[in-house]
C-alpha cells in the first residue's frame, strides 16, 4: 500500500519474571523488528515483567512522545495486576491486545529438538480481554499461530485506523458557502461532529472568495496556467483565453484560502452559489484545488468531505468523489459533471467548452481509470453517524452525455459493485461516494469502531 505516513505505535511487552529476562527479551526483539519492517515506529519501552516499579517506569517512557495507539504484546502469562497498572493509565487510547506464538525448539536450546515451546500468551493475554472491555477500552485482539509471523496485516490496519482517527482532531474542513440547493442529505452539527469524529467546520462566502480572487497578480496566473494546460487537449476546440484565465484564477484563489484557514478539505455552494453567481463553472478549479492536496466535493457535502479525509489518511493516495447517474441491476454509472483529479485521469487530460450550455466554463471530459476501488459514504444519523462502505470494479464508460451537454462524455465509470446493485441502493446514503483506488475495508471498519460509526458494509 501507497502510505503517506508511518504510523507511531507505543510499546510495551510483558511477561513473568519467573522465565529467562533474556529469553523474553529475545522474544520481544523478534517482534519489535517484524513490527518495524511492516512499517511501524514504535516508542519502545523495556519488557515489564512485575508490578513493583517495572509499571511506573515503563509508563514514563511510553509518556515521552506522542504515539497513536499502544501495542501490548503479551509474550508469557503475566502478573496482571502490572499489566492493568499501566493500561489503565493509557484507558483512554487505542490499544492492540496481542497474544504472540510459541515457537518449535530446532536446536534443543529449551527441550529436546522439535518441541514445541509455549510461553503461554494465550493464558495471559485471555485473562486480559474482558476487563479491557469492561473498562472501555478500544482495543483489537489479535494474535499470531507458532512458528508463523505475526499477524501484520491485522496490525496494519489497525495501525492506519488510529493514525487516522488521531489526525481527525486536527483537522479542518473547509466551505464556500452552505447547503447548496437545501439538499437534506448533506448538512451536519458541528457541535456532535467534532466531539465524535473530531474536524472543525468554517465556512467562507463567495465575495471572499472573489476578493481573494481579484488579488492575484496576473503575471502568476500566467504562469500557473502555462504549467497546467501543457498537457491538455481540447476536442471540442480551444476555449477562449479569458475561460481558462479565469478558472486558474478561481483554483488559485482558493488554494490561497485553504493554506490561509489551514483547510484539510474544500467544497464549493456550486449550483445555487459559484456556478450561479459568478459566471464560471467550477468542475476545473475544484479539480486543480484536488490535485493541490485539498480533497474536494461538490455541494457542501460535509459528510463525504470527511469520508475522503477519512480515506486519504488511510491509504495514502488521491482521493475523489462520485456521483450517481444509472443504475442497472448490475452496475452503476458513476461519475461527476466536469470535474477529475489528476490521478484518476487516463491519459492526457480532456477539456471540453461548455459556455453554451453552463456560464462562461470548461469542465473535463478526461476518461477515468479503471480498477478496484472502494467507496465510502459517511451520514448523520439518529444516534450519531453511520458509513455505507461499498467495494467494486471500476470498468469503461459507456458513451453518454447528462442531458443538455454534448459528447465526450464526464469522467465516469461503470461500476460493477460486489453485492447486488440492489442492495446497495437500499442502503444509500447520498448522491455522492467518497472514493479511492484500492481495498481499504479492514481499516475502515477498524476506524468506525474506533469512533462509534455504525458501519453497512455491502462488500465482498
């Protein structure tokens, strides 16, 4: 997986005092080197082996640097009275609980050769489990067979679940305008989202977005513009200058705003609000505002502003939003009017002039890539949140055209989801998909349960 960050684990390994430190210790080295090679940094403390002052120190050191969930590797059965010592301390963090495999005596170091050699985590981890969850605790029970590896995709994604979840707290959506065309499937409490899922919400109107606007300094435009329209083409013939100034300069402007605000996402009111207002379309500055590093979705969808957060954080990679145009029992024509990331692109980019049939603007009609993504829509519900998570293959569009627009088509793909068209439409949530290339289910679920979003998942 394409990461952009490691995640930083704490850790701590217990075991008794009654079996060789060293051996323990040997233990805990082969583990700690399996975690780092999957890409983990650990703020490592030594093995805690009793309840007197090994508790204490080992929470002091694990109190030193910031770190995203706690690893607790159970290597023997344990005193769990200094166990409980320092997880209760660190309640209040994700946890992973794991119970590491015995390994088979090939040299007769231990026993005879052969013999397989159980230091007894399943003992010690078993008695841990259940007030964990009687504390309250988030945590993922995981564990590995002997003489097998650990289990690192388990850990992984939980890994990402937690690094995730940690940069949620920090992060800040941003809005030109609210509630674009009163759509009821896209508003949310600021209150309750950022005292459940963490981001804060500012949202900024269209007169500063249009000062910011008249700022820049034409001789920039200039130059941003010659960089990005290199590639392009355009087969319906090359808009006026004047089009494509302009819509550098909104992309601009709007990049100045997020680095201004700190913004971790952008949406544009671009029906009743740009596109209405102030005579461009805005398919291609939301689409360079992407490619900048802004996720960015259309109508103030604040729920699938987090989502593509949510999915950006845990795997790396651009992420876009879809939109939903056909439905047939087995696939569903998705896609959005003009608008393309540069990563999801096909070739060069396609530019199309649609002045006659919306304002003065040029949308994409770039083809998508294909392959296996998975789509996530996040809602606000009656006790809180809940995430519709759908996996399936991106294939070829059909040559289509949303009525009144001509040929090519937007970028768009047929998708052939996983579990039946119909089931997934008994289960949306909105006209929009947070999307990203790759599966990234396991992290998603482990996210959800992290932050108490009811998941359905139509996945395989």
């Amino acid at each position: 997986m394409n990461k952009s960050k490691s995640p930083v684990a704490g850790y701590v390994a217990f075991g008794t005092m009654y079996y060789e430190p060293e051996n323990l210790r040997m233990i805990s080295e082969r583990a700690e080197k399996q975690l780092a090679d999957a890409g983990l940094t650990l703020i490592k403390t030594d093995p805690v082996y009793g309840e007197d002052t090994e508790p204490e120190r080992a929470i002091k050191e694990l109190k030193s640097r910031k770190w995203d969930f706690l690893f607790v590797n159970i290597m023997n059965w344990i005193d769990t009275r200094g166990v409980f010592r320092v997880l209760h301390e660190f309640r209040n963090e994700p946890m992973i609980l794991y119970s590491l495999g015995g390994f088979t005596d090939h040299e007769g170091k231990f026993e005879e050769k052969g013999t397989l050699i159980s230091p007894a985590a399943g003992a010690g981890s078993t008695s841990l489990r259940l007030p964990m969850e009687l504390w309250g605790i988030k945590f993922k029970y995981l564990f590995n067979a002997p003489d097998t590896p650990m289990d690192i995709e388990g850990i992984m994604s939980f890994a990402y679940a937690a690094h995730t979840m940690k940069k949620l707290r920090y992060s800040r959506l941003g809005m030109i305008g609210f509630n674009d065309m009163g759509l009821y499937s896209t508003g949310y409490n600021p209150t309750r989202l950022r005292d459940q899922i963490g981001p804060e919400i500012e949202s900024l109107d269209m007169l500063q977005l249009k000062t910011k606007m008249d700022e820049i300094d034409p001789a920039d435009i200039k130059k941003e513009s010659d960089r990005i329209t290199k590639d392009w083409e355009y087969p319906l013939g090359k808009p006026k200058e004047h089009v494509i100034e302009k819509a550098i300069r909104m992309y601009m402007a709007t990049v100045r705003l997020c680095e201004e605000k700190k913004f971790d996402t952008i949406s544009y009111k671009c029906v009743d609000g740009v596109d209405l207002e102030m005579g461009l379309t805005h398919a291609i500055p939301s689409s360079l505002v992407a490619d900048a590093g802004y996720p960015y979705v259309d109508e103030n969808d604040l729920g699938n502003s987090v989502a593509q957060l949510m999915l950006k954080y845990i795997s790396g990679k651009q992420v876009t939003f879809l939109e939903h145009y056909e439905h047939h029992p087995d696939w569903i024509l998705l896609g959005e009017d003009g608008y393309c990331p540069g990563d999801f692109i096909e070739g060069k980019p396609q530019i199309k002039d649609v002045s006659t049939v919306l304002l003065d603007g040029i949308a994409h009609c770039s083809n998508m890539k294909k392959g296996r993504m998975t789509l996530a829509c996040l809602s606000e519900v009656h006790e809180g949140y809940r995430m519709h998570i759908v996996t399936g293959e991106g294939k070829e569009r059909p040559k289509w055209v949303e009525m009144g627009v001509p040929l090519p088509s937007w970028p768009s793909i047929t998708f052939y989801p996983d579990v039946p068209v119909r089931q997934i439409l008994d289960h949306v949530q909105s006209q929009h998909f947070a999307a990203v290339f790759g599966n990234y289910v396991d992290e998603l679920l482990d996210l959800c349960y992290l932050l108490d979003i009811e998941v359905v998942p139509d996945v395989r």
